[in-house]
C-alpha cells in the first residue's frame, strides 16, 4: 500500500510533495476524506501511539479546554478521527513504513522511500 494522506491548502504539505514521484501513491486530501480507522490504527502499530500522529500544533486544539485536552492515547484516537487538523501531516504508508510530519527527518525519510521527480 502506497497511500499519503495531505491537506491540499497547506504549502508545507505541497512542497514536499512536488519533489516526489507519486505516479504510484495515492494521494488523499484530508479536508475531502478523512483518515480510515484501519489506517489510523495500522499507523498507531508503526509508531506505537496515536500521541505520534496527533498535530499538537492545530488551531482547533486551543479551542479545546485545559480539562478537556487529549491525555491518554484514546483521546488522540478519537480526536483525529472526528477532526481531519489533528492528524499530524503529511502522514504516509509506503508499503509497511510509516511516516508522518513534515519535520527534516520525516521529510527525508519519505523522500528515501519514494524516488524523487
């Protein structure tokens, strides 16, 4: 399975994506389609907590109260399934690797695993 899940508005997302080959990955726009509970948690499985893939940086979760802020692994679950700005992206599965984030590391790794344009 080649699948990366992406919000088309965001630059840093496109950006990363224009220096790849994604003639076989398909490319899912989170704002259209939100992540698949089968894929959110084949990526739990990878990174070993649903904290990993959580964007701790999205607006919403300032709206969200100080008592009521996600702590245990199943409050991230349930946030990023209600809510597509939780997930933390560009968010990949290629083949059985995970890669989510568009920090150096992340953006390497996935440029490692998908040949360049």
């Amino acid at each position: 399975m080649r699948r990366i899940y992406h919000l088309s508005t965001c630059d840093t997302c496109r950006k990363i994506l224009s220096t790849l080959d994604l003639s076989d990955v398909e490319l899912i726009n989170i704002r259209e389609q939100n992540i698949t509970k089968e894929d959110l948690d084949f990526m739990k499985k990878q990174t070993k907590s649903y904290e990993a893939l959580f964007n701790k940086r999205a607006q919403k979760l300032k709206e969200i109260p100080e008592n009521k802020k996600p702590v245990k692994d199943a409050d991230f679950k349930k946030l990023i399934l209600k809510e597509y700005t939780f997930l933390k992206r560009p968010a990949a599965i290629i083949d059985n690797q995970v890669i989510v984030g568009n920090d150096p590391k992340s953006v390497q790794a996935l440029q490692a695993a998908l040949p360049l344009k």
